[in-house]
C-alpha cells in the first residue's frame, strides 16, 4: 500500500501505537488526546480524506472526529443535551471580587 511506505519503517502509527480502544473510545477526554496523537502522523491529510471519502461512521481519522460519516468539532458525551443551557461566563469579575481574590 502506498500510504504505508511513506512512513519510516520501523515507527508505528500513533495510532497503531495507542490503540483502537482510544481511537474508538465513547469519552470525549480520550478522542480529544487521540487527536492531538494525530497531529504529527505523516499521513494524516490522507487519512483525513480517506475516512471522508468511505463516510466513516465513528472514530479518530487524521485528527479528527467523525460522527455518523462526517468529521465533527467534538464529540459530545452520552446522555441527553441540556434543556437550559447555562448562562455565559462573565468576561470580567466585579472589581470588588478581582481584589478578594
Ligand atoms: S492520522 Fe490516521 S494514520 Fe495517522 S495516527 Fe491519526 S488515525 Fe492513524
């Protein structure tokens, strides 16, 4: 296979290196670590294109998620969305806070 020669015989993908179970895992945390693992794989263009063009279904592919066939920003966790969202982190704390602390 001609994607295999690129890398340099000898060195395992970080992939292959960490493990389907990371790359496949339902945590968040882990798919997020598995992307980063990602970012200085040689084949990782490729990859991404790959799983693209197959409309992977889950999984790490060239540093990204994918969700039912498509590449996503992040997974989500299981169990059901918020009805409430929360209410926005203020931008910046009351002066008299920011001196108490
Ligand atoms: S880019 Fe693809 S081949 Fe490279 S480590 Fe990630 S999943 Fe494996």
């Amino acid at each position: 296979m001609q994607t295999l020669e690129l890398f340099p015989p000898g060195r395992a993908l970080p992939c292959v290196q960490a493990g389907p179970d990371l790359y496949f895992s339902e945590s968040p945390r882990e798919l997020e670590l598995a992307k980063q693992l990602c970012r200085p794989c040689p084949l990782r263009t490729r990859c991404l294109e790959g799983a693209k063009e197959r409309g992977e279904p889950w999984g790490v592919w060239g540093g990204e998620v994918f969700v039912d066939g498509r590449p996503v920003p992040f997974k989500r966790s299981r169990g059901r969305p918020r009805k409430h969202p929360l209410p926005p982190l203020p931008a910046e704390l009351p002066a008299a806070q920011a001196e108490a602390c």
